[in-house]
C-alpha cells in the first residue's frame, strides 16, 4: 500500500557513525535419521521408558555457540526427565558423538517442568561450522541405573563467521539524543526519543499512535542518504507495547523503506522508481514482510499488457507483465497512477501475542537484506535477493527476484526512510520501539552504537526459593547472562506467577503472598526463562485478650455506666471494643451494638491495664439490662480478629426524677390590712413547661415577723402597723407576696350633754 507522506525539503546530511551488528548463521531442523539406541548401560523396561523429545531445535547460534530449544517431558514414572545432549559436526552419530560438556547444555541436564518450553546452550563449537544436535531423555543416574527413552529428532544449525569482507558500514543511529539533523537524517528531524526504554545506551526512537492516527504522533517520514550501493543491508533492535495490534487488518503498517538513486532525495515515498518495504503484519502476531514497489517504472499506457518480451522500459512487475513467477499487484494509487507491490511474507508470525518466545513486549533484532538483480545483454535478470532474519533466525528468503529491467541498470540503494504508516488509521493508542539501526552493504558482525548485545542464553531468579506468610511480599531479581556467561544489563524482563490467587507479582519482580500455597515466579527475557519457589503460609494468629470485670458502674433512668480493664489487642496494641446492650437476658448474636453515648461501637481503646469507664445512652426506664462486649483488632465487618466474649454485667434503669420546680406564684399578690387582721396566702408551684407541680414541700417566712407573722402553712398575721414581703419558696424557687398593716382608727362614744 503506497505512502501518502508530504516531505519538507531540507539539506541532507550524511554523516555515519561507525558501528558493528552482530548476526547469527541461518539453520533448519531435519528429520530423525535412524540410528542406533544409547549405548550406555540401560534398565529400561518395555512399560515405563520416558517420553522421546521431538521437536528440537537450534534456536539461536553465534561464531562459538548453539542454543537449543524443546518442550520437556515425562520420564515415565511422572516427573522431569532429565537429559543426555550430544553434538557432532555434520552428520552426527549417537554413538560415537560426545556428550555436551560446556554450557548449561552440559550432560546431564536436569529437568524442570514437563510440558515446559526448555532452552539451553552449547558453548566451545567452531566458527563457520555446520554441527547436528541430539539428545535423550531418562530417570535415574547415568551409567548407573539409567532408563532411557528413545532418540529425539536431530536438530541442525551452522555457527556464525566473520562478515563478508566487502560489507560495510554506512549509516549507524544509536537514538541517544535529538540531533538527528546533525547526523543526516532530512524531512523530518523532530523524531521522539525516550530514555524509558533501550537495548543499549540511555534513549531509544519511540514511535507512539494514537487512535485513528496514520503517522506517529511526531509526524511523518524521516530520511537519510547513504552511500550507492546494489546490495543494502538494515539491522535493528524493535520492542512493541503489549497492546500492539499494528493496523488491524490484512496489509500495513509500513515501518522502514529503502529508496534508489533514481527518486530524487526530496521526492516523495509513493510513487517511486523502486522502494524495498522492510515491515510487519499482524495478525495474531506479527509477520514479518518484505515489499517491493516501482510505479514510476510502469507504462501507464499498457496496463494489464505483457510487455516481458518487447521492451525493459517496463515496470519490474505485475502492471506490465512478471517475469519472476512471485505473485504481484497492480493497483490505482487514486490518481489515476498504478504502481506494483510483490509482497514476500514470513508466513507465519515471529513476534508474539503472549509472554513467552518472540513476544513481541521484548526486544527483538531484525535483519534485512536487498541485493539488486543482474543486467544482462541489457536486460534484467530474475537473480534478485530478499532476507529478513529475525533474532537470528532466517525466516524470508528469496533469491530469483526481478527488482529492475535492463532500462534501469545504474540503478542503485541510496537513501532509507524511517517510516511508520497505517493507512487506515491505527486501531489503538499503541507503541513500538526501535534501537541500534544500522545501514550497511552486507550483513555484518555487529552494530549499533557498539556491539549488539548477545541473546540471552540464561535468566537466573534470585532467591531461588522464599517462604512467607500470607501478606508478605519478596522483591525478586533476574541475572540475566550470554552463552559465554556474561552479565547482560538493558534487557526487557517479563514476571509472571503460576497462581497469581496464591501470589501475585509486579511488573518489577515484587511478590506479594496472597493465599496459602505454592506458586512459581517466573522471569522471561527474549524467550529465555527461570524460576523462583514461593510457599506462603496462614500466618499464626495471636487473639486479643478477653475482658473479665465488665461491670455496671451506675445508671440513670435513661443510660447505664459501664468499666472494665482495657486488654492486649494480640500485637501488643491496646484492643478495640464491640459493645452489645439488650433488655435481660442478653444474647451476644441478636444483641444490638451500642450506638449512642461514649460506649458506640466501635470504641477505640486508650491503654493495656487502664481501667475504663463509658456510657450507654437512650435506654428506657425501670427496665434491667444485660451488657456485654469483645475485644478486637482490625476494622469491623473487614478484617477484624476477635478475642473471647467478655463476662456479661446486668442493671436497671431508674424510675424518672421529679420535674423541677421553675416558678412559684403566691397569691393575693398584695394585702392592706389593719393590726390584728388576718390573711391565708396560697403557692401555686409549675414546671418549666408550665404544668402545675403538687406534692412540693413549701417554705413561708415573713421580711418582718414585728409587722406580718406567717405560719408554715402560710397564714399570715397583721401585728403592729408597717410592710413586710411574705416569701413562699419551694425547691429553691421562690415567689412573694407584698403585706401592708396600719393601726385601726378608733372611734370614741358620743359625750352626753343633755343629762
């Protein structure tokens, strides 16, 4: 599918870093050749032999080493077998070939897991060597009691040698910083690094979509130019984020691009003399994909013509004929132009959906490799070579391929565009990374901002095997090495637990124990995996303490004061308390908690030892009362541990107290009187809500006893001429009443005057 990129034009700069790629020798398995059994002592019984291994492989090789790779098995009496691995130069034969001694390939390798993908490595091998691999598996001690199965298939691969003497180096990119305009790169020289994730070095190209996005989110295509060449070489380090899913759909994305000296170094990336695609599709996995393109190169006026064998001045494909048998397709780009693209897929994927080998979440080294076909009495030939080689492993070539007609003999490779496209628009917000890229003539030994890391060929979890209580947590660390038993740093690591309901653990290796039982931590990095035991067990519980002396220590007619000792809450803290009050007889588990006064539960304790005291408000009154309470730790209804039920402590509520009185109104208010007279004064008593109060005791004094005597039941007596303030008072609430006493005026007889 074509780009649609507009390009700035900006002044190319060509400056290379010189850097070495290392690269690993292509190999394939074959089928069990037929030989011999074991020759060493054997008990092997007709029932009961281990499973034969049969699906090794050489996985991984280097100038020195092979790593193998098989799934373990059963040595007949239901555990890991264990395994004898021999190896040969071509051909090998059982018998006479030496068991692995160097590496952790070395005899006997002692099983796992049955069922369990295994990889191990054979060190010391020749350079440039092409060596079979074979191995058996059986219980027991060899050369002592061993019961073997039979042999597995043989496994063959060749090692690495020294790179070609003609490839050279031509453009290197560590993505250590953002001077990409400084190094030569054009078009587009605001590429995101990030120091978040790299194979080596601090910073690698991040390359981020968003939803719906066709570009990366720092835009589009960026270019180099290099140095003509007819062969080009591209190696890299890529990573996906674990959510990858590419374009969702049958084609794209595009991701590196090679372009000719034919299209000038401005001209855009679509519709090209030839542009050589280096990408992936996914689908359930990325399949690696090579493509090529050349519609500037088609007779516009002749499509559909087979034009093969009347002129070269044609394009390399479909649109005017094919020549090299490789399917092709010649499509409308929507301009009315058509151009060619010849697809070469890996056929199956190489980076994969979930942890384990070739995940994609890991980083992963991509080698490709164009070499242009031949001219001959001025026309093309079909001699063209296409490879991709992933982590090693040769998994597209093509070497009868028509790139260019005899119309186009100085044609060559001189610029690489850093590409990311999703024509449709990606169906994710999702990630890619890239490190370490390298254009060189030929596949070469190593590179990218100094030497490839070696594949990891160990993962060692430290510590091996933890016991916890439930709760716990253990932070584990993976070493990872080379074949060659070097450290390795940088690297992606992926942690998984077997039962994550018995122990989880984070993506930094931090276990924490959920639930009594085993599990296993497992660290993966580039395929390779160890292993760390974990056992948790219930952790023994200490109860808190149990209340003794709860007692009612005074009630109201409304509330009840309750005491006790505070107790040990188990860890040495002061205990909480669930207080539970019913009318008698108290039963704890219909009981309600008390909700209202300080007693409300929960009630926090203070100190061990203290003697406590709290109140249950709201009860009715004359009622008896049963009292209970339990001390815990923990949260209520969450994670609280109990102790025992305290004793049990009964009281009655009083009956209610009097209303006090408010006010006390005497009555006459006032009173005139002459000596002698008398007056009954009366105390009207209320509450504060007005009610009238009987019953109350009542006090009557005089201010002046000479002038106005009252008696106890308030009978007052005019004695002498004055006033006085006859005073009624009741519960310390008093009223009055004001008398006043004159002297009676005195009317003498009449004088007789007539006698």
């Amino acid at each position: 599918m074509p780009y649609l990129f507009k390009l700035s034009k900006r002044v190319a700069r060509t400056r290379s870093r010189a850097l070495i790629l290392a690269a690993a020798a292509a190999f394939a398995c074959e089928p069990t050749d037929p030989m011999n059994g074991p020759a060493h002592p054997s008990y092997a019984t007709i029932d009961g032999r281990p499973t034969p291994v049969a699906d090794l492989t050489v996985s991984a090789v280097t100038d020195t080493s092979a790593t193998l790779s098989f799934t373990e098995v059963d040595d007949g009496a239901g555990n890991p077998a264990s395994y004898d691995v021999r190896y040969a130069l071509t051909p090998i034969s059982w018998g006479s070939a030496p068991s692995v001694a160097r590496g952790n390939c070395a005899v006997p390798v002692s099983g796992s897991a049955i069922g369990a993908r295994r990889s191990c490595t054979v060190v010391g091998l020749a350079p440039a060597s092409s060596y079979q691999f074979q191995l058996i598996a059986f219980r027991g001690t060899l050369n002592v009691n061993a019961v073997f199965g039979a042999l597995s298939n043989v496994a063959s691969g060749a090692t690495a040698g020294a790179a070609p003497a003609s490839a050279a180096v031509l453009v290197q990119e560590g993505f250590e910083d953002a001077s990409f305009a400084l190094r030569g790169w054009y078009d587009n020289t605001g590429m995101a690094t990030t120091a978040a994730q790299q194979v080596s070095g601090s910073r690698a190209l991040e390359v981020h979509f968003l939803v719906g996005g066709k570009t990366p989110t720092w835009g589009g295509a960026a270019r180099h130019l290099f140095k003509e060449t007819e062969s080009v070489y591209l190696s890299y380090w890529v990573k996906y984020s674990a959510n990858w899913v590419g374009s969702g759909r049958s084609y794209h994305p595009h991701e590196f691009l090679f372009l000719t000296n034919e299209n000038d170094v401005y001209s855009g990336l679509s519709f090209t003399h030839l542009t050589a695609y280096v990408e992936h599709n996914y689908q359930n996995g990325g399949i690696p994909a090579l493509q090529l393109q050349d519609g500037a190169n088609v007779d516009q006026s002749k499509i559909g013509v087979d034009l093969s064998s009347v002129t070269e001045s044609r394009a390399a494909a479909g649109c005017n004929g094919n020549t090299d048998g490789y399917a092709t397709s010649c499509y409308d780009q929507g301009d009315g132009n058509y151009t060619n693209a010849k697809i070469f897929s890996a056929g199956q994927p190489s980076f994969m959906p979930n942890p384990g080998p070739g995940y994609k979440g890991d980083w992963h080294f991509v080698e490709a490799y164009f070499k242009l076909n031949a001219i001959q009495s001025g026309k093309g030939v079909a001699n063209g070579i296409i490879r991709y080689w992933f982590d090693g492993k040769l998994v597209i070539e093509r070497t009868n391929v028509l790139m260019r007609t005899g119309a186009h003999a100085s044609m060559k490779f001189n610029q690489l565009a850093i590409a990311p496209w999703i024509g449709d628009g990606s169906p994710a917000d999702q990630t890619m990374w890239v490190d370490n890229l390298t254009i060189a003539t030929d596949r070469v030994a190593s590179g990218g901002g100094g030497s490839v890391p070696a594949p990891v060929a160990s993962v060692v979890v430290t510590p091996a095997s933890v016991s916890q209580t439930i709760g716990g947590t253990q932070q584990f660390a993976a070493t990872l090495k080379d074949a060659s038993g070097n450290v390795l740093t940088g690297r992606s690591v992926t942690w998984t637990s077997s039962a994550p309901a018995v122990a989880t653990v984070s993506a930094g290796g931090l276990e924490t124990a959920i639930a009594a039982g085993s599990a296993t931590i497992t660290a993966t990095s580039e395929g390779i995996t160890g292993a760390a035991s974990v056992t948790m067990t219930a952790p023994v519980i200490t109860k808190p303490g149990a209340v003794v002396d709860l007692a009612v220590a005074g009630v109201t007619d409304t509330s009840a004061t309750l005491s006790f000792t505070e107790v040990n809450d188990g860890t040495g803290s002061p205990a909480s308390y669930d207080v539970r009050f019913a009318v008698s007889p108290l039963s704890w588990g219909s009981a309600p908690a008390v909700a209202r006064g300080t007693c409300a539960t929960p009630l926090a304790g203070s100190a061990i030892g203290a003697k406590r005291t709290c109140t249950v408000l709201g009860l009715s009154r004359t009622t008896a009362y049963g009292f209970q309470l339990i001390a815990f730790r923990g949260t209520l209804n969450v994670n609280a541990v109990f102790g025992g039920l305290s004793n049990a402590a009964t009281g009655s509520t009083a009956a209610p107290a009097p209303a006090p009185v408010a006010s006390v109104a005497v009555t006459p208010g006032s009173v005139s009187q002459t000596t002698g007279g008398t007056q009954q004064f009366a105390a009207t008593l209320k509450d504060a809500t007005g009610n009238v109060l009987t019953g109350r005791t009542i006090t009557w004094t005089s201010s002046n006893a000479a002038i106005a005597a009252v008696n106890g039941s308030g009978l007052e007596t005019a004695v002498a001429a004055g006033s006085a303030t006859v005073t009624a008072t009741s519960g310390g609430i008093t009223g009055t009443a004001s008398v006043t006493v004159t002297a009676p005026v005195i009317t003498k007889p009449g004088t007789v005057v007539d006698l």
